[in-house]
C-alpha cells in the first residue's frame, strides 16, 4: 500500500535566513508546496544592514525556495527588533521601492516589541505605507500585546479585512475574527498545543483564519503535521485546505495558490 499524499500546505511568514536548504527538501517533502518568506526579526546595527537584509530575501532567498521547488513570495517589513539604532527614515524610504514590481505581497510582519519612540514611529509608517501601496499588512500582536497593537492599528488607515494578526491562540482569534482582522492561529506549543489549535479551528471554522508558525520556533513541520492531523480526525478537505494555506493566499490576493 502506498503512503498517503500529504495536503498541499502554503506556510508562512517563514523566516527564510533560518532555514538550511535540507529544511526546504523536507518542507517540500511534507506537502508545502508554497511559502511565504519574511526577513528574521533580529536586531541591526544601521540602515545599511537593515537594507540589505530585506534585499537579500528578494535576490537571495526567494530564488534558493524556486530551487527547493516551493513558490515564494516575500513579506517586507521592520519588526520592532529589526529598527536599526541609526538611520531608520532611511530603510523606511526606501521600502516603496522595494515592493516595487510586485516583489513583495505585503508589509510586515510588524509589532510593537522594544521601546522607544522609533519602534512606534516604524510601525505606523508601515502601517500608513500598507494602504498606501494597497498591500496586506502582517502584524505580530499575540497574547499581552493583542489590545495595544488592535488599538494602534485602529488609529492607522489600513482596513481590518486587509490585515493578518498573528500568533494568535483561540481567544485572541476570538477578537480579531470579531473586528474583522485575519485571525492567525498559531501552532507554537509556547502559545498553544496542535491539539488546542485543531479545535479552535473546529469552534471558530474557515472563515479568515490562517494556521502557522511565524518566524520559525518550534517544529518546523507544524502545519503540514496539523493538515495531517486534522484530515485523521474527519475534517473536511476543503476546510484544511482554507486554514492551510487558501486564506493566506485570499488574503495576499494570489489566486491559484
């Protein structure tokens, strides 16, 4: 008997720079068939490196994930630990640029992490930059830092329906979902387990919810072990598939993915 045929998976925001090329051929091999690749949110030391680490995941990165055999495209963005100590207007200029020519699908993800009034100043131009260029936004606003993040957001121009919150357990899926946000239900035990994600996924259904691992942590093969998962417990396909991948790529507007 043949071993049964992994559910196509489209995951992300992957953090790209942190996975080695035998991560992508087991990836590939687990069913993830398309991806959503984010710079790593680690500290820089100026614009030049700031620059240049979201340069490399358009010139380096996502050609390495063609190779690999995933589709990719890029998510741009400043997390509050990427905003350099200097220069920081200069990154944030140059991001318009960038996206240019559709090489990036949206802004982020972003967050409110660090302090300082940069940390801020970046998440609102990137916030006001997303309805600028018409592109979804990706925003980190797990646990303590959901209502802080939902009420700066609410303050910005950017439309709910174009915004996925991330990191998200059931109850914050709960709140976004009901002010209209993308609600990203994550698979990281530290927020909640596989089996706490499968049923918020069973309670809350299909509609605009994202399962993943954002920014790596945990199991690398976190989503295409929950399609799995889910397809054994009796869920239907085209509900695994939404929450696997369709939603994202609804949201991102990349239709045959």
């Amino acid at each position: 008997m043949s071993a049964p045929v992994p559910l196509p998976v489209f995951d992300g925001p992957l953090d790209a720079e942190g996975l080695s090329d035998a991560d992508l051929e087991t990836l590939r091999l687990f069913g993830v068939e398309a991806a959503l690749i984010a710079p790593p949110p680690l500290p820089v030391s100026d614009a030049r490196e700031a620059r240049a680490r979201l340069e490399r995941l358009l010139t380096h990165q996502l050609p390495r994930f063609a190779r690999a055999g995933i589709r990719a495209w890029a998510t741009l963005g400043l997390s509050g630990q990427s905003v350099p100590e200097r220069g920081l207007h200069e990154v944030l200029d140059v991001l318009p640029e960038l996206c240019a020519g559709g090489r990036a699908v949206a802004i982020g993800p972003l967050d409110l992490a660090g302090r300082g009034g940069a940390v801020e100043e970046a998440f609102d131009t990137q916030v006001a930059l997303a309805g600028r260029l018409e592109l979804p936004l990706l925003v980190n606003a797990g646990g303590a830092a959901l209502s802080p993040t939902v009420a700066r957001l609410q303050a910005g121009e950017q439309p709910p329906r174009r915004t996925l919150l991330l990191r998200l357990d059931e109850a914050g899926a709960r709140v976004a979902l009901g002010l209209g946000f993308y609600a990203g239900l994550s698979l990281h035990p530290a927020v909640q387990s596989l089996e706490q994600a499968i049923g918020a996924v069973r309670r809350l259904g299909a509609r605009k919810v994202v399962l993943g691992n954002p920014s790596g942590g945990g199991d690398l093969l976190a989503l295409p072990r929950a399609a799995h998962r889910m397809e054994k417990e009796g869920l239907s396909e085209a509900l695994i598939s939404r929450v696997g991948g369709l939603n994202l790529a609804a949201l991102l507007r990349l239709p045959g993915v």
